[in-house]
C-alpha cells in the first residue's frame, strides 16, 4: 500500500486525486495526524459485503458520539450478535412500510413548511429549509410527533457532536459552548418528552412507530436499552436521518433544476400523479422520472461517501496485509464514479436505473446507503420521504437557481453534500396544498 498526504475522505478523495487509478484498490494516507488504510473500488465494496463482519468493528469511530450521550452500547458503535438484537427491534420502525402508512401527516407536514419557508419572490437557503422539513418529518415517522421548537436546537447538536466528535475538524473546546450546551440540555429534555409522554395504550387505528418497537423491546428486557441509552435510541432517526436527507434532497433540487430536460419530465410525471390525489404508496411507483432523479443524486452527490472501521485482527486484501485495530475507510462509493459501471459517470442521467440499462444492479456498483452489516436501516424509509418531498415541492412551487447559472459547491463536514450557501428563489405557487387541491 501507498502511503499519502490528502485532506478529504472516501469517493471524492478518491476520484479528485485518481487514488483509486493510480494506486489500486488499497492504500495508506495521512489524515489527521494518523495513518488510515484505504480501500476502494469493486473489491473493497464485495469484502465488505462478505467478510466486514468478521474483520471489521465500527466501536471506535462512533464512540465519541455514544459517550456524548452517557451510554454505552448503541445501534452504531456495536457489531456482532448485539448489533444484530438492536437492528432487529428497529428493522420495521426504519422500514418502507411504516412510512407508508404516514403518508398523509407527511404531505401535510411538506406544504405547511413551503408555506412556512418557501414564500414567492424570496430566497430560499436551501439545505437550511430542507434540515427543518426533514426534522419535523422524521418526529412524524418516528414517534407520531414532530419536534417544533427543538429543530434548531437538534440541528446544532448534531453539526457539533459530528464535527467534534467524528470527523474531529473542530476542537473539543467546542463541547463546552454555552450554545451547544444549551442545545443539548434542549435535545435531551426532547427525548425525556418522548420517553414519558410514550403512551402504550394508545389508540390501535394510530400507525406503529419506530418508539413503539424500542418501548417495547425495553419492556421485554430491560438490559436491552439502559439509562441513557434509551434516550439515544429514541432520538437516533434525527442523527441518522436530519442531515442525510436534507443533503440528498438539496442536490436533488439543485440537479433538477440546473437539467431542464429533467426537470420537464419531473413536472409532468408529479403534476400527473396529484392529479388523482394527494400520492399513495403505489403512486410513487409509478414516477420513474422522479425515483431516476433521486438515485442519479444520490450517485453523483452521495451522502455516505465511506464506511469507516478498525480491523478487528491480521488480515490480508489485494495482497497487501492491513493490522489489527488499524483504521480502515472503505470508499464505497468510489464505483459510483467508474466508467465500467456507470457509462459517462459525470453525466447526469436519469435513466440509467431503469430497464434495459441497470448499470446500478452490478455487483458491487452502487453503494448509496453504505454495505454490509452497517448499511442504513432507513434506507427504504428515505426513499419515500425523498420521494414525496420532491413530489410535493415540485408540483407546488416554481423555483430557479441563484444565482441562474449556479455551480454546486460540495462541503465534506460535518456530512458530504450541498453547500449551505445553495440558494433558489420562489418565483411562484404552481398549485394549491395537496390536502386542498
């Protein structure tokens, strides 16, 4: 392995600096005063998938995040069988299925915040508008309560625990604020809300949320979830789902916007479908446009660029030996980029999902919610709310990019995605609230 000096991490590391070409598909850099090992590439995103659990832990690099919460063991920082117990309890709570039966409260929660946030003739500072959104969906789906006044108290408190704690770009001192500090006396009084408001009798007509399955497995075994380990699990869909899902819906809205051939066939495909009403499940099948724009996104402007782990022993890949306990960053969506996957990767193609093509469905090829024993329980869970939010915005609002030949800019911290300068302006109501239409 090569050893070299870089400053950024995983795919766009990887394909900036032709690492990847130029030294294969495992390599050492220096990063923060540490050596990683690097792997890249279709052999790395396979081993993961067969062999991550018996060579790889994740303790190490979610354990700052864990501690910052008191607790001890987490869904994140565990491998292994209790790892395993911890996914199964919140497998259906993260699911397709859970989100689809909230559809409703979800489509009513997108038109009060564009009304809220995205009024004609203003400037709408995209990922900040889309934090909020996905925060007060995600309260929905999880708990049956939206968060309110604690959006931008989270917010905060995650940007903070993941710059300090995680990608480390920002000193502990930082811990200390009396800003964040308030924020997460705030966070925490929100997730004892959860917890004692928690009512188990409630009605049965209500959908099961994902608190419903933790309350209910702590019932069961009350070693499962201890002290604050609870309030974690409870508050986990806003660190898993705040910002990833406002990153990939800001790139989303960015894409669609800067490819009017997209944006045409994105128009006509969600004006259709609310035509007939405010979407079903089945409705959102039926928006190939839609769904190709929202995976193109997430290939192009991916929000878990790497996995990141330490060897749990000895191990040797592509001929070259990785140590235990060494930091390991898998790039998993270095593929992404590969001409031998996906043909003119740069190129913005919405139909390269879609019959006969399925460049995706390659081995090894598409990794947008990361692989292996950690891939994202929300995944499915995402895909609708991505799919709904961008239903919802476009067949409401007419926007254009600002400045009109904008550029996207990428930040990779705290999370990989737009720029938080990224703005559009409302130039218009393209239609009334789903629920009035």
């Amino acid at each position: 392995a090569y050893e070299i000096r870089l400053s950024l991490v995983g795919s766009e590391m990887c394909i900036r600096d032709s690492c990847y070409q130029t030294h294969g598909p495992i390599f050492r850099i220096k990063l923060f005063n540490s050596t990683v090992v690097v792997m890249a590439g279709p052999e790395a995103n396979q081993f993961i998938s067969r062999e991550g659990s018996s060579h790889l832990r994740s303790k190490e690099f979610w354990q700052g995040l864990v501690d910052e919460f008191g607790a001890r063991k987490s869904l994140i920082n565990t491998d292994g069988e209790i790892h395993a117990q911890l996914r199964k309890v919140m497998k259906r709570g993260f699911s397709r299925g859970t989100v689809q039966g909230q559809l409703k409260e979800l489509i009513g929660i997108t038109d009060d915040m564009l009304d809220r946030d995205w009024q004609t003739g203003r400037d709408v500072e995209v990922v900040r508008a889309m934090q909020r959104m996905a925060a007060e969906q995600l309260g929905i789906m999880a708990t049956g309560k939206a968060p309110g006044e604690y959006v931008n108290d989270l917010r905060l408190f995650i940007q903070t625990v993941l710059s300090v704690n995680i990608t480390r770009h920002w000193p502990r001192i930082m811990l200390y604020s009396p800003a964040y500090r308030r924020a997460k006396r705030r966070v925490f009084e929100l997730g004892q809300k959860m917890i004692d408001g928690y009512d188990p009798n409630r009605g049965e007509s209500e959908p099961r949320t994902l608190i419903d399955d933790i309350m209910a497995a702590r019932a069961a075994d009350s070693t499962l979830f201890e002290g604050n380990e609870l309030m974690m699990a409870v508050l986990g869909p806003y660190f898993a789902g705040l910002d990833t899902v406002a990153n990939i819906t800001s790139a989303i809205l960015y894409a669609t916007l800067k490819h009017p051939e997209v944006y045409a066939r994105v128009i006509e495909e969600v004006d259709r479908v609310f035509a007939a009403g405010p979407p079903t499940s089945e409705a959102l099948g039926q928006m190939p446009a839609l769904h190709g724009t929202v995976m193109e996104a997430l290939r192009m402007y991916p929000i878990a660029v790497a996995a990141m782990r330490n060897a749990t022993r000895d191990f040797v890949f592509a001929g070259h030996q990785v140590l235990a306990d060494e930091p390991v960053y898998i790039a998993v969506t270095v593929c992404h980029f590969l001409p031998e996957f996906f043909v003119e990767p740069t190129r913005f193609d919405i139909d390269r999902f879609h019959p006969p093509r399925n460049e995706h469905r390659q081995r090894g090829a598409f990794a947008p919610f990361s692989l292996g024993e950690h891939t994202c329980l929300g995944a499915g869970m995402a895909e609708v709310q991505m799919m709904l939010t961008m239903a919802t915005l476009f067949h409401r609002l007419r926007m254009e990019l600002v400045p009109a030949n904008y550029e996207l800019k990428l930040k990779v911290v705290p999370t990989p995605g737009p720029e938080m300068k990224f703005r559009v302006r409302v130039t218009g109501r393209r239609h009334a609230p789903a629920a009035s239409s």
